[in-house]
C-alpha cells in the first residue's frame, strides 16, 4: 500500500517537473489565472480535480 502512495506521489513529481521545465512562461500564465479567480472558484477548480482523480482510480481498481 505503502508503495503505491510513494508512486504515486512521484509520479506527480514527474509530471509537475515536466511541466516547470518545458513550458516555464505557460506555468507563470496559468498562475496568473488562478490569482485573478474567485477563492471559492479556486476551490472547486481543486475539489473537481480531486473527484477526477478519485473516479480514475476507482475506475482503473474496478476494471
């Protein structure tokens, strides 16, 4: 179980590094957004992001 968290904690690292060294100025910009939204917009941006998630797995545990 334990194993699985540390994957997929770096595979997140993997990803977010990727995106910070190929397209550094895309990241400043999509920054740039979140700062101009709403916190309560924020949030649900990240709680769907969470459920998305959520569904995957399960998903990929279910088939």
């Amino acid at each position: 179980m334990i194993e699985t968290v540390i994957l997929g904690i770096a595979l997140v690292l993997i990803i977010e590094g990727l995106a910070y060294a190929l397209a550094p100025s895309l990241i400043e910009r999509m920054l740039e957004a979140m700062r101009a939204m709403r916190l309560d917009l924020r949030r649900l941006v990240g709680v769907s992001a969470m459920a998305t998630g959520v569904a995957m797995l399960w998903i990929l545990q279910t088939f």
